[in-house]
C-alpha cells in the first residue's frame, strides 16, 4: 500500500472542522512520514506490537491514537505513548488503565466504545450500561473521559444514519449528566461511512483504505 496523495489532500479538506485520524494496520513508518507531508498528524493503530514497532521508527510530529482492541495485559506498554484510546470497551480495562496511569502519575485520554447495534461480533458496552460506566469511572482520578467511539454495522452507507445519531444523542445525554468529563469528542465512520458520520456530528474519523492505493496502481 502506498499513499495516495490526492486522496489524503481531498479528505483533509472535506472533513473540516473534524480530525483525520489514519489508520495504519497496513503501512509502515516510511508512509505515516508520508502522510505527515500531506498534512495528516493522527495516526490510529490496531495490533500493540505493530504500533510498538512504528513508535521507535517513526520521528516525526504525529500524534498516536489507538483504534483497536486493547487487551488488558498490553496496556503498560502503550499507556504513556498513545494521546487517546478510543477503544475503551470492558470495565477490567478501565481498572487497569487506571492501575496503570496511576503509576506513572500521567492522566490518560479516553473514548467508551458503544456497541450501538448490539453486534454479537463487536465489542463494546451498550446504551443501557453507559450510564453505570460513567458512575464506575468517577473513581477512576486518572482517566479522562474524551467522548465516544463507535462502529457501524457493515450495511449500506446510507443506512448506517440512526446508528451515528444515536451515538450522538447519547453524547449530549451523558455530557449533560456527567459535566466533570469533557465529553466532546465522537470517533465514528471510516472509509465506506465517514461522510454520513461527518453529518451526524463526527469529530474523528477513522479511515484507512481510502487514503492508500496499490503499489500497481
């Protein structure tokens, strides 16, 4: 995969006033230097060892986020490197990254992630749970709730609509009920759904395969 300039060049600018953040999963350090040159800083990873690798490689002004699952046990690793974890979906991992912030005495950034569908195969709390999430993390001194992620069901891009608004209402709700949190960011839509996400009040977007093409191309 290489980076398609243009590509990078037309999304930075459609998706204003919202944050690009990259995905990387399939490239290596020398295209997110690429992407820096387009004018793209965040960079979102999925695997910790892969981001490990790209962190000690990478020497540019980026910023790292992460996108992906994140197992309890590989926290430590990734906890003073990433600016935000979007991916906050279980109650042992927000323990541990409290336990882990705590030690380092840094505060840590953090998304919940709804599983707003209620998808067997995706991760996530639901609605419902937000609110005794929210309780739960009021004794958590090192964790900075930024907002929600989210991820839509792999339909048309169209139908994808009442999923990021309700992502959205869920926001306000839980910002108006819990105002000790910032609560302003939505990591929602990438590559196939970013323009109706963008609609519905996106702040992050989280798109990979639209910015990169095939070496043969």
């Amino acid at each position: 995969m290489i980076v398609n300039q243009q590509a990078v060049y037309k999304i930075l600018e459609e998706i204003k006033p919202a944050t690009l953040v990259a995905a990387t999963k399939y490239i290596d350090e020398k295209e997110i230097e690429e992407l820096e040159k387009c004018g793209c800083f965040y960079y979102g990873e999925n695997r910790v060892q892969a981001f490990l690798e790209k962190y000690e490689k990478y020497h540019g002004k980026g910023h790292w986020h992460f996108i992906g699952t994140l197992q309890t046990n590989k926290v430590k690793y990734i906890i003073d490197k990433v600016d935000l974890i979007h991916s906050v979906n279980s109650y042992s991992l927000i323990d541990e990254l409290e336990k882990q912030a705590s030690k380092r005495d840094i505060k840590i950034h953090i998304l919940l992630q709804v599983n707003i569908a209620n998808e067997n195969s995706k991760h996530g709390f639901t609605i419902e749970e937000m609110n005794n999430v929210m309780v739960y993390i009021q004794k958590c001194s090192a964790l900075i709730v930024d907002g929600l992620m989210m991820m839509a069901p792999h339909i048309e891009a169209e139908q994808t609509r009442p999923y990021f608004q309700q992502t959205h209402e869920l926001l306000h709700k839980l910002k108006r009920d819990f105002p000790h949190h910032p609560l302003k960011e939505l990591s929602m839509g990438m590559s196939e759904d970013y323009h109706i996400a963008l609609e519905e009040g996106a702040t992050f977007v989280r798109i990979g395969r639209a910015l990169f093409k095939d070496e043969q191309s």
